[in-house]
C-alpha cells in the first residue's frame, strides 16, 4: 500500500490498531471466561452491565471522537498548533462528563439494575458490579480520548503498548481476587470489578504521559485550561451527531439486551458468549477501517481528496476479506470454541445456532463501519446522525421487539434484525460517499482562490474508483 499521509501507511498505522484492539477483546474474553467459572447469571450480568458501559462511554467521548477528527484533519494540513489545541479540549470535555457520569452510576447501581430488566435472582450482582466498575468509568473516557488524540497524530504503536501492559496486569489481578489465590481474598464477581478499575487506572497513566509528549510543544497542566471558542464550534460540529450516533447504536444494543432479559438468562448468556467470539472476528476489519479514517482525514485535510475518495473503497474490500475469512473459521469451529466457556445444551444450541446467520451479519457491520468511517474522517457526520436514528429504531429495536417478543422468534428474531438494521445503514453510508457532496464541496473550495473554473464552468472534477 502506498503512503499517502506523509508517511503514515495504511497497514502501519492498522496493525498496532489491531494489536490494541485485539487485546482489548482478549481481556473481555479473559473476564467472561473467568467469570463464567463463578454461573452462568455472573456472566449474563457482565454482559448487560457492559451494554450500559458502553453507552455511557459514548456520551463522554463525543467531544474526543470530534476532535480526534480535526487532529488528523489539521495534521495533514500542517496546522500542528491547532492540532495541539484541539486534543487539549477533546481530552477536558472528556474528563468533566465522565466524573458526572461515574457518579451516577455509583451512587444510582439498584434502580438502574432495574430499568435493564435484570431478575431479582441476579440483581445483588448487578449491584455489585455496576456501582464498582461503574464508578471508575471515567477512567474509560479518559483512556479512549488519550487513545484517540495520540493515534490521530499517526503514533498509533503507543496505545498498543499500554493495551499490552493493561492486559497481563488484568489478567493477573483477575486471577488473585475471582479465586483468592497467594492469600488474596475470594472476590468473585467483586474480584472482576476491583481488577478492572486498577488495571485502567495503569492504563491512563501510560497515555497521559504519551499524550504530552504527543506534539512539539509539551503539553503541561496549565494548557488543560485553554478554551478557543472557534476551534471548540468545530468539535461540536462534527463531534455531537457522531455523539448521537454512537450512543444511538450502544444504547439500541442495551434495549436488546433488556429483550434478552426477558427471554431469560439462558439467551442472555448465549448472546454475551457469541459477541465474544464476533468481536475477534472483526477485530482486524476494524482496525483497517480506524486506519483508514486517520488516514482519509490526514488526505483531506492536505487537500487530497481523490486519494481520499479511492482509499475508502480501497478499505472496504480489504475489510470485507478479512472479516469473511474469521467469520468462515468461526462457524466452522465455533461449537468447539462455545464449548470452552459453558457446557449448559441449551446455552450452545442457542449459540451454535447463529453461526451461520453471523456470516451475513459481520459483513453488514463492515460495510457500515468502513463507509461510515471515511464519511466521519471528512466530517459528514450529521447524515449517518439521521440515518442511524431512523434504522436503529424502527429496525434495530422495533422490529427487534416485534418479531423478538411479540412474535416469539427469541433470539435468532432478533439476530435477523440487527442483520437488517446493520445492511441498511451500510447501504445508505455508501450511497452518500458514491454521492461525492462533501468532497466536491472542499475540491471547489480548494480551487476557487486560484481562480481554477469549477464544474459546471466548462471543467469536471472526476472521481473514480
């Protein structure tokens, strides 16, 4: 692949991208496995409490994942100072939402078990480890806005390294307190908790050391307080629909998840198995599609957006080939996989049975990741906003209930309408970047100042595959 981000190939910046994200989806699995040797509820409760993580961790990452943009953006435009400025902000907003939102979930882990529909059976674990994990969620925002400043600079073997180290010292800890081993005390689903927390807490040690050292100018304490009103305009702009987007997406997953609870612990369990096995499946898809949005942002930024328009097509068939290729190797051996974390028949047949309609499922998400992806990197984020509300409720969760519930299909019901939910989104995020708008926008107001006729004026501005 050649280099077109001053250096910052598309493989060299996806591999350490994979690594880390690869590493993250091995300490979740290391949690469910570990977990399910205390039940089968432990897990379901892992599951659906991570659900709610996950939402929440979008609303305090929103300003990150906008100025993220921008970095690479300003990055390929050689605009280092506002880059600099931009992360500083991303990383503040960050923090100030997720101590909010920590607090919440402390103090508030009883009434929110709930409102996730969670039995009274398993409601004393949700409390657990909602409040102790939950309290420390701050941390995740954090690290994700570090992460994210860092990697758009094009140093993505940083976060690598801290995911690397994060790991082994969960894994470690996981150990100690699920099964007070060398006199530690026996924790249980408690043990999980408290290893999270300080696992993370070495973690956003690491990346902010990385983050200030991440541009020519040291960042110091006194910079956290610098406000430029026109660059924060900027990150609400395309950060708050990439906002809604996300927490629109976690927080549908969340509603099925409450679905889930109402069938029953059993395809609670299934579901929270099987969406560890898919997260390795499209590990390294993902991470070429994070790739090539630092990368497209890098090129548009410079003023390259033929090379922008052709990378993202580019990724998308690498990202379809990977993703099939694990998707084939999963519903070849995934009964035997299933197998390492329960023995429960009615949990394996429930799983063993969406293996096949995964390999429609995960090219799906990787049509909609990849295309929305590259409209993200140029800042067309308030179209996949529109696009993403409108499907994630009336398919997504709508119909999730409809035939889920109602109809009584259970779980495959409403795997087939995520399938739908996921082919959608993708097939609208890919007619949009075919549409060119935003592109053509920027290629005309590039040439306007030398006085270049713009299309329409007797010149075209081409793009092609």
């Amino acid at each position: 692949m050649k280099k077109n981000t001053g250096g910052f190939g598309l493989w060299m910046l996806a591999w350490p991208i994979f690594l880390e994200i690869f590493l993250q989806t091995l300490l979740g699995t290391v949690d469910t496995l570990m977990v399910s040797r205390i039940s089968d509820d432990a897990v379901a409760v892992v599951g659906i409490s991570n659900q709610l993580f996950g939402a929440l961790t979008t609303l305090f990452t929103t300003f990150a994942g906008g100025a993220g943009i921008l970095i690479a953006q300003r990055m390929g435009s050689k605009k280092i100072k506002e880059a600099r400025t931009l992360a500083i902000m991303g990383v503040s907003a960050s923090f100030v939402l997720g101590i909010a939102v920590s607090i919440f979930l402390l103090f508030f882990a009883a009434p929110i078990g709930g409102l996730l529909n969670i039995s009274g059976d398993l409601l004393p674990l949700s409390n657990i480890y909602i409040s102790h994990v939950g309290g420390g969620l701050f941390m995740v925002g954090l690290i994700a806005s570090l992460g994210t400043a860092i990697r758009n600079t094009g140093n993505t073997r940083g976060p690598m390294y801290t995911g690397i180290l994060v790991n082994v010292v969960h894994i470690i800890l996981n150990y100690l307190f699920i099964f007070g081993v060398m006199g530690m005390p026996k924790l249980g689903l408690a043990g999980v908790a408290i290893s999270t927390i300080i696992s993370r807490a070495i973690g956003l040690i690491m990346l902010f050391v990385m983050f200030r050292r991440a541009f020519e100018i040291r960042i110091g304490l006194k910079d956290f307080l610098v406000f430029d009103k026109r660059l924060f305009r900027e990150i609400l702009k395309i950060g708050w629909p990439l906002g809604v987007n996300s927490s629109c997406w976690v927080f549908s997953q969340l509603i099925v998840y409450s679905f889930l609870a109402v069938l029953g612990s059993e395809a609670l369990a299934a579901r929270t198995y099987l969406n560890t096995l898919e997260s390795y499946c499209f590990t390294l898809g993902y991470a070429v599609a994070l790739a090539a949005q630092i990368q497209i942002a890098h090129l548009y930024g410079g003023g390259k957006t033929r090379e922008a328009y052709k990378l993202a097509y580019r990724t998308l068939l690498i990202g379809l080939a990977v993703v099939m290729g694990n998707m084939l190797l999963l519903f070849l051996f995934g009964r035997q996989i299933l197998g390492l974390f329960t023995q429960d028949p009615g949990i394996l047949a429930l799983g063993v049975s969406l293996l096949a309609i995964n390999l429609i499922l995960q090219p799906s998400k990787m049509l909609n990741m990849g295309m929305g992806n590259a409209l993200s990197a140029i800042g067309d984020t308030r179209y996949m906003m529109y696009t993403s509300i409108a499907s994630m409720s009336l398919i997504g969760v709508g119909c999730s209930y409809v035939f889920g519930i109602w109809a009584g299909w259970g779980l495959i019901g409403i795997y087939c309408c995520m399938i739908a939910d996921e082919l959608v989104r993708g097939l609208c995020v890919l007619l949009r970047w075919r549409g060119q708008k935003v592109l053509r926008k920027a290629e005309a107001e590039r040439l306007e100042p030398a006085g270049t006729p713009l299309p329409g004026n007797g010149a075209t501005t081409s793009f092609s595959t």
